[in-house]
C-alpha cells in the first residue's frame, strides 16, 4: 500500500511521480479514502513544483477513468468536439455545435458554467425556455445521431474525480497550474468517445492564461496529451484582449448567436468561429484544406442549414425553438440603457476583463457557485476596435434589472473603452494554429 502522505512529500520536494503513485492517488480520493485535506496538499505541492508532461498525462488517464467512457461507436459520423479555455462573450460553442453538424460531424459537446468572470455555454442555452442541459447519456445520444448535436451539462458519470478536484482547486488557490487544468479539461474531454478534439486557447486580459507564452504552454501540453492517447488534437490560440461580439450576457448572446446562424454576423465572432470549425473539419479529413473548410462552412451557413440544425437541437432539448425566428421572446431586462460616447472618433480598445465584471455585478454571473443568475441582463450592442464613432452615439447598452447594479456596472466601463483620432491596426484575432497535420 502507498502511504499518501509520502507521495505529497515527493511531490513536495520537486520530484517526479510514477503513474502508479498518481493513479493510487485519484483513485483513493474518488473512492474517499484520501481526504480532501491531502489531495489539496498534493493540488499545492504540483502547483508549486509542476509535472512532467508523463506526469501529466498519468493524471489525465486516471482523472479520465475514474468514470464512464461514453460510448460513441453507434454514430455514424466523425465525433469531433471543441473545447475554450473560457472568455467574455464567447458564445462560439452556440454556432460551431450546429454549424460542424451541418457539415457532416457528429458534435457531442459537453460544457461548463461560467466560471470567474468569464460566461458558460450551459447558462447561456438556459436562457432559451425550457432547454434541458441535464439529458440522461442515453437521450444525450441519440440527440447528437438524429440532430448531429448535442450540448449539455457535465453528467455524473463522466471524468467524476475531476469534478471533485476541480470544486477542491476553485477554493485553495490551485486553479491556474498548467498540469492541472491540461489532466482537467483533457480527461472531459478524452471520456467523450472523440475522434478529434479543437481546443480554443484563450489568452489575455479577459481569459484565465494572462501571457501568450501561457497559453502556449497549456495548448502545446493539451496536444501532446490528446497525441499520446492517440486522438487527433489542434489548438488555436486567440485573443481574448477585447470581448468576442457585440453582446455580453446570456440571452443577449444567445441571441447574437442566432443573428450569427443568420449569417448577419461578420467579423470577429463569425471569424474566430469560421477558424475554429475549419480546424474540426480537418482534424476529422471532411475538408482538404482551411480553404476549402472555409468554403463549405460558408455555404452550410449561407443555406440556412446551420440554424436548422441549432434549431433542432433546442426542440429536441425541449427548448422553445421559436427563439430561433422571435429572438425577442427571450428574456428582456427592465432597463436598456445606451451609454452614450463623451467624444467622437475611432474606437482603440475594449477591455474584455472590465467588461467581464460588469456583466457579472449586473447579475449576469456568480459571486458563488450556488447563485442563480439572471439570464436578461448584460450589454449589447457593445463598439469593437477600429469602428468609428460620433460623440452622443451609444458605446453600448447596458440591460439591467437593479438600480444599484446598475450604477456599480457603469463605474466599471467608466474606463473600459478607449476612443482616438487615428483608427487603430484591426486586433489580432488568432495567435497561432497548432494542428497535428
Ligand atoms: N476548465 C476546466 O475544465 N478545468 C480547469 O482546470 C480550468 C478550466
């Protein structure tokens, strides 16, 4: 037997662990037998130490099996999945799903909450009434056969260990460690029963990897994982300076996301969503090349099949799939807002980070994990670098429900939006791709 706390002293001292030290390890702390008081030792001790990459993907294995696999052999088509490191108005997830289902991919996409300051997916597709996030695995299946797509909850049975690390790192400090959020976000995503994986590395002011050499590390750890265990993994590492789209907040992008599915959406969201779906396509050999991936994204956009699909998909989750031509009917805030410019000229600089928070004290995210939140609130038709504008025209709307909310959410854009004579380089939408091809 494997005494625990001799493995945290190992780890403690910056030595390296066998993959059976780290699989005793998960394996006792899912079954109980190891407190949380010495796994959070050990979460601590590799923050501090790190892992080698064999350490690493040890501990993906074991996170990965200490649940289900979900058994995706009886789908007929390529199983590709994409996954983000989290940002402000990233609601690419909404648009991709239905967008690579079109195209021939079977996407069985399982997604988070919001997380800090950054949105979730799950409470996005929450606003749509009566969209169940909650499928048992077997209707989770037969969604993703029938529509192409499915996105729902993290389910009990899948990668349980993570789960309950994840809940140990959010309050001892041990979120941002490289080793530990690459075991965390591979094991999800390898117990899924994937043929290729995408994964949307964010990096800046509103995302959780701050520095670019950050975000490369994560990107470069997650491929080499998703190599060793022999699955067909890219990366792109995207900005996340400024906010992705013209809304923030859950309804107010679920409806962007529908507008995008329109094809009324060029730009930085169509973009960075056209990007990441082409690397789907060719992870999965559906396209030759990015040009040619481009080429049939446009037209299953084009042909309104996208949105058919997205539409499916919320009626087959029991959502109301009139949201898709009546976006209004979802929730609306009591109080829309414009903030009107102080000055004209061009926009130079959004920051997503205040942005993020403001949209949070609206009541648009969670102080704590148990809050509700309300799906009405946030800011649309919020201005983008490089597009210019007249002084008294809005900088954005603020949709509110609370007075005092509202008054806190305005001091924090106070200096959020940055305006100059000269219009600015258009931003950097996308650092590097990292495909295995
Ligand atoms: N998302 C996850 O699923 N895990 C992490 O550790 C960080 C972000």
């Amino acid at each position: 037997m494997r005494v625990p706390q001799w493995i945290i002293e190992k780890k403690r001292d910056g030595q390296a662990l066998s993959a059976d030290e780290i699989g005793d390890f998960i394996q006792g702390y899912h079954a109980g037998e190891i407190p949380d008081y010495q796994m959070a030792a050990l979460a601590m001790a590799i923050y501090l130490n790190g892992m080698s990459f064999e350490e690493t993907a040890a501990l993906t294995e074991a996170m990965m099996h200490s649940g289900k696999l979900l058994d995706t052999s009886g789908l007929s088509r390529p199983v590709c999945d994409k996954h983000s490191t989290g940002g402000i108005g990233d609601k690419v997830s909404l648009i991709l799903a239905p967008l690579a289902a079109a195209c021939g991919l079977a996407v069985p996409m399982i997604s988070g909450r919001g997380l800090g300051i950054t949105g979730g997916t799950l409470d996005k597709l929450e606003s749509i009434p009566g969209y169940r996030t909650d499928l048992s695995e077997k209707e989770f299946l037969k969604v993703v056969d029938e529509v192409g797509c499915s996105i729902i909850g993290q389910t009990a049975t899948l990668a349980p260990a993570d789960k309950k690390l994840y809940a140990l790192r959010d309050v001892t400090g041990t979120v941002p460690s490289i080793p530990l959020i690459t075991a965390s976000i591979m094991c999800k995503k390898m117990a899924e029963g994937l043929d290729a994986l995408v994964l949307d590395v964010k990096t800046g002011r509103g995302a959780f990897m701050k520095t670019r050499e950050d975000a490369e590390s994560l990107a470069k750890n997650m491929v080499r994982v998703g190599d060793t265990m022999g699955k067909s993994v890219g990366a792109l590492l995207t900005n996340m300076d400024i906010p992705l789209g013209h809304c923030i907040g859950n309804a107010l992008e679920v409806r962007e996301s529908i507008e995008c599915l329109r094809g009324k959406v060029r730009g930085p969201l169509w973009e960075v969503t056209r990007e990441l779906t082409a690397a789907m396509l060719l992870l999965c050999g559906k396209s030759p090349d990015w040009e040619s991936a481009r080429e049939t994204l446009e037209d299953a956009l084009g042909s309104g099949k996208a949105l058919e699909v997205f539409r499916q998909m919320v009626a087959a989750q029991g959502g109301d799939p009139a949201v898709c031509d009546h976006p209004r009917e979802l929730a609306a805030a009591g109080q829309t807002l414009p903030a009107p410019s102080p000055e004209s000229g061009y926009v130079t600089d959004v920051n997503a980070d205040a942005v993020g928070r403001a949209v949070l004290v609206l009541g648009g995210g969670r102080t704590r994990a148990e809050d509700g939140i309300d799906h009405a609130v946030g800011l649309s038709d919020l201005v983008t670098p490089g597009q210019s504008i007249e002084k008294g025209q809005a900088l954005y709307i603020l949709h509110g429900n609370d007075d005092k909310r509202i008054g806190q959410a305005r001091e924090l854009m106070r200096d959020a939006i940055q305006i100059a004579d000269k219009k600015p380089e258009p931003p950097v939408l996308i650092y590097n791709r990292m495909m295995p091809l």
